[in-house]
C-alpha cells in the first residue's frame, strides 16, 4: 500500500515539474521585460502651441525631441521648438531669439522661467500678437511638464511688467486660463 | 543622459523616423476643448498611437529595432510593446491583451483596453477611454465628472455633479449672466436636455477649457447666492442657488443699478504715445490713429450722451500706466475706454477685440453680510480694482462689439482677461482693439477719411446701449 501511495506521489511530482517546465517554455508568458537601454538615445513627443492665422486661438502640433535630461533642459528644448516656429498651418508668435536662462519649478506647481531679453526686445505686435504669445508659451510648457499649474516670466533675471503693453506679466499665470 | 558617441549615427536616424511619423498628424485646434486624442479602430477594435501614448503618459521613447520592441519610460515606470504582440511588459508585470500591438502606416498601435491595466499611481498619468466620443484623455486629479441632475428644492436650485475623484471646483466667474465653474474632472456625461422652469438655472453649457471641464450658466436675477457642497464619500459635488444671503452662501459679482446706467464722465485713453508708437505699418502709426479716433469719440459723445468727456492725453505724449489710472480716477470716471489698434504676424487676422477685466471679485459688504462678521475678507489688490466693475465693463464690451460686427466692422473677439491699462482703474472699463491694421482690408479702411468717424459712431453706439441697459 506504501509502495503503491509512494509511486502516486512521484507520478504527480514528475506530472508537476513537466507542467511547470512546459509553462516556462510557453513563448511570452514570462517574458522578461526589455532593459530599458539607457545608452541609446530617447524620444520624447511634445505637444506645441502656436497661434491660429485668425490670431483667434491656439494651433496644437506634434513634434519629437531627443529626451531632455533635466527639467531646464525640458522648458529650453520646449522654447527653442516654439521659436523655430510651426511645421503645419500655425503662426509663430513667440518673439524671435527667445530662449531660455532659467527654470525652476516649486512643490506648488509653480514654474518659473526667466527667458532672454530677447523676449521682450523682440515683440512687435499689438494685444493679440502679445495674447497668443503669452498662450503660447503657457500652454505648451503645461501640456508637456506635468505638475505645473502655474507660470510665473521673468526675464533676464527681472521680473517683467509686460511684453507690449497690454498684458500684465507681474503675476504668475494660471495654466488653466488659457483654452 | 549622456550618450556614447558612436551611436549618435542610428539615434539620428531613430529620431528622423520619429519625426517623420510624428509630422502625419494634422495641426489640431487646442481652442475648442480640453486635448484629448482620436483611436483608431482596426477591425473594429480601437487603437492608440503609441506616439500619442508616450507623450499623454510623458513618456521618453526608446526604439529596439532588432527585437522590434518600443520601451516607453515615464518616471519610474516603464512599458515593453512589441510588434505583432498581444503581451505587454508593464513594469514587472506582463499583461495579455485579447488583441496584439500592431504596425500602422509606420506607427505602433496599442489597443486601448491596455489603459485600464495601466500602474495605477501618483507619478503616472491616468488616462481614461471614453467611447462615446472615441477619444483618450488624461485624467485630471478629479477623475470623471458624471451627468448633472438639475432640481429645485425648497425654492434652492441645486445642480448635481458625480464625481469619482475629490479634485478641485473653482468658480472663474462670479456674475449671474456668465457664471462659469471649473472642476478639475474630465466631462463624461450629457447635459440635461431641459432645466425645470421654477428654477435659477436660465441655460447651461460646456466651455472649452485646457484642463478638466467648466460649464457656463446663466442665472435669473431672482438668485442671490450660491455654493458649492463637496461631497467626496458620496461621490458628488452640489451647486446651490438661493434667492437669499445666509450662512456658508456666497454672493454674486456686484452688478451695479438695474435700468439706465447714469454716466456722467467718460475717460478715453489713447493707447501709447511719445516714443511708444504701438503697432506702425506703412503710414498707420497706432498712436497717431488712437489720438484722433479718441478726438472724435470725444465728439461724438459731448454730441449725444451730453457727458463729460476726459481724454488722458490729447498730445503726442507718453504715459505710465500709473498716470493713466490716475487721469480716470481723478475724473471720477463712470466708464473708461482704452483705446488701441491691433497688429499680427499673419495678414488673416482682423476685426476687433475687447480685453475686459474678469468676474472673480464678490462684494465686501455682501461677503459680511452672507458671512456674519466673523467671516474672513479676502483683500484685493488695488491694481486689480477693476475687477469690482466687471459685470458692467462686460457689458460695456458686449455692447461695442455688438454694435462694430452689425457695422460690419468684426469678426470681434471678447476676452476676460484684465489689460495692463485697466490696472488700478476704479471704474468699469474695458480695452478696445478697434481694427487689426495688418490686415489690409482693416487698414483701407481706417485710413480712408470716414473710416475714424464711422468706428467713433460705431463705438458711441455701443455706449449709448450699455447706457440705455435693456
């Protein structure tokens, strides 16, 4: 009866490590995650914000960039596509030349930027032109840096009252506000 | 990052592919709507482009062509996709979907069931199908906000909201006529297609907004108060509208008297001046063209409206926005206009734009009184006291532009957004960009000899309507 119990035993044993092996050979089932390789070079697709022709609103366009390492890498890469200027049907309205000196951004949401004097010395334009340019740049670094709620421009490390006239800059601006 | 140099060779060339995937997609218009992004439906099952998945999950991309494998990296958090492969490697977990990741006219496509297995935590986007409009959208902090029920309860109109999350409500604008809230959700439901007629609720509609939803409503003036009563355990947000003040209400934007709007002065302040010229194309200078379009509005409303009129400069001068403010509050002025002419980098763009200051302001007194006098006030930045006028200086602008589009001096455009030269003006006021002089046929016109006389006539008409409050 032992005997008889002891060869069930093993018979179920040997039935299970088969199985088991079996599984494990089952392609994809276990398979291992690819490394991720950190040596070659990654993509990132960021979403930028130009101005329609009408000058009424705000042109989206896909565009792919080399993955910035750090978060002043990230708004400079963001701010030298926008002053590049559209592929497709937009209208670049950031003043030319703008780029960036500066980012940081706070536990709060707050992202500062402090753009080159360019900013401010290259607008020309009336309340649209200076609208769509704050939209612009608002409105990209918040659809492509998550957790910023909030912009506050600076510019060569001043604040800056406005870009033309029209809209104040004192404050920071709220992303939100911007459809 | 740093990268060894040998490989900059395949990574340009990785990235000129990727460009070039990336370039088949349209330019979309970001002013209807929160962005959400379209599926693609193979053989019935809808798809989403991996292109579009990285970048909703900000994800970095990396591209494996030996093993035909795309690792996208967001964070901590890492996604394997292969081609042609219905497993899916989400950090250390592997996930069978009912059908495989396949190739598309050059770009991965993920079906979309993936987005529910998704990690669920604080350092990854959560994105959410919704399948009535076939579109993928990341989830605010608020998650989904359902369709509203709409009731009147002991003379209160109360419209409420499930909500699956406890994201932020925020109301953008205090008046009756636009009362705008915000909620840090994404829309999933349907409006009711009818309000109950004993109700404060006049209309209700979705808005475009860049993040989560907001809805416009227009209130009757029977509603003196509202609030908003968050319930996250019951999973629901409440709008209240009373007809009267009371503990935990809040009031409405001031309004200013109902019937005839009494105005006695009207400051106009001609944009720029002195070295500021403004917008310059050809022979239409902007501060030469706001000048003598402020001379002949002075006219114009000295003629009809028996007003005192007070220009802010009558010379080629410049001023501070200090000394502007301070001309229209000295006169005690019952509306100020800021007057401007627009320019733009594309030729398309013309017509007129209004800037006013937006409804965020509730009274003082009305606060004290909604609140007894333990209630904290919360203090207004003199720079921003126009916001006080904001009901009124919204309908001053809606009554301009009503007037300038049937003169056909439009397309107008209306913006709520306090302008530089409305700040610390104690009175309602709006900015008014009266034509885009790069626009050519905007330009003809101004320059012709009627052209300031007729936009004088046309903005003194709107005056005279905000004036007459119908």
């Amino acid at each position: 009866m032992k005997r008889r119990v002891l060869v069930v035993t093993l018979i179920l044993a040997v039935l299970a490590w088969a199985g088991w092996r079996w599984t494990q050979r089952r392609p994809g089932l276990h398979e291992r995650p690819a490394a991720v390789d950190t040596a070659s070079a990654g993509f990132r697709a960021v979403q930028l914000y130009f101005a329609s022709p009408g000058g009424d609103s705000l042109v989206g366009e896909a565009r792919e960039l080399v993955e910035p390492a750090t978060l002043h890498e990230r708004v400079a890469a963001l701010v030298r596509e926008l002053d590049r200027g559209p592929a497709r049907g937009g209208v670049a309205v950031l003043p030319a030349g703008t780029s960036v000196r500066f980012a940081y951004l706070d536990p709060d949401g707050l992202l500062t930027v402090d753009l080159s004097r360019s900013f401010v010395q290259g607008f020309h334009g009336g309340a649209d032109a200076e609208y769509l340019a704050v939209a612009s740049l608002v409105r990209t670094l918040a659809a492509n840096l998550s957790g910023v709620k909030r912009v506050l421009l600076v510019c060569g490390g001043e604040p800056i009252a406005t870009l033309g006239g029209h809209i104040p800059l004192d404050r920071p601006i709220d992303a939100s506000d911007w459809p | 990052m740093t990268r060894p140099a040998g490989r900059l060779a395949p990574a340009a060339a990785a990235l000129a592919l990727l460009a070039l995937l990336a370039a088949g997609a349209p330019a979309k218009a970001a002013g209807d709507a929160l962005e959400t992004v379209p599926v693609t439906r193979v053989d019935g099952v809808p798809h989403l482009g991996a292109n579009e998945l990285a970048r909703l999950l900000d994800a970095a991309k990396f591209w494996r062509p030996d093993v035909r494998k795309l690792v996208l990296r967001s964070g901590a958090h890492h996604l394997v996709l292969t081609v042609d492969n219905p497993f899916v490697v989400a950090d250390d977990r592997t996930l069978r979907l009912s059908s495989p990741v396949i190739s598309l006219r050059g770009e991965l496509q993920v079906p979309v069931e993936l987005l529910e297995s998704l990690p669920r935590d604080s350092a990854l986007a959560r994105l959410y199908y919704d399948p009535r409009r076939g579109r993928v959208v990341v989830l605010p902090a608020g998650g989904t906000l359902g369709a509203p029920r709409v009731a009147v309860i002991e003379s209160a109109t109360r419209i409420t909201f499930p909500i699956d999350g406890s994201g932020e409500v925020t109301v953008a604008n205090r008046s009756r006529q636009h009362f705008r809230v915000r909620f840090d959700a994404f829309f999933t439901g349907a409006l009711p297609e009818s309000l109950p007629g004993d109700g404060s609720i006049l209309r209700l509609r979705s808005i475009p907004t860049s993040t989560g939803s907001a809805f416009e409503l227009a209130l009757s003036p029977e509603a003196q108060a509202f609030r908003i009563a968050r319930s996250p355990r019951a999973g629901r947000v409440t709008l209240e509208f009373s007809p009267r003040l009371g503990p935990g209400l809040e009031p409405f934007a001031p309004e200013g008297p109902r019937g005839v709007r009494p105005i006695h002065v009207v400051v106009i302040d001609p944009g720029h001046g002195g070295a500021d010229a403004g917008v310059t194309v050809g022979d239409a200078v902007e501060k030469d063209l706001t000048l003598a379009l402020a001379r002949q509005l002075r006219f114009e409303l000295e003629r009809r409206l028996a007003v005192r009129v007070v220009l802010t400069r009558d010379r080629d001068v410049a001023l501070s926005i200090e000394q502007r403010a301070q001309a229209a509050n000295k006169a005690r002025a019952d509306l100020v206009l800021s007057l401007h002419f627009d320019g733009f980098p594309a030729a398309a763009a013309r017509g007129a734009t209004v800037y006013c200051p937006p409804a965020t302001f509730a009274s003082r007194d009305a606060e004290a009184r909604a609140g007894g006098p333990g209630r904290p006030v919360a203090v207004l930045p003199w720079s921003d006291v126009a916001t006080r006028h904001a009901v009124q200086a919204r309908a001053l602008g809606d009554a301009v532009l009503g007037v300038m589009e049937l003169r056909g001096l439009g397309p107008v455009r209306l913006r709520e957004r306090l302008p530089l030269t409305l700040l610390g003006v104690n009175a309602p006021g709006i900015l008014l960009e009266c034509a885009t002089l790069t626009a050519p046929r905007d330009r003809a016109r101004v320059a012709q000899p009627s052209g300031l006389t007729d936009l004088a006539a046309g903005i003194a008409d709107g005056i005279v309507a905000y004036q007459r409050n119908d």
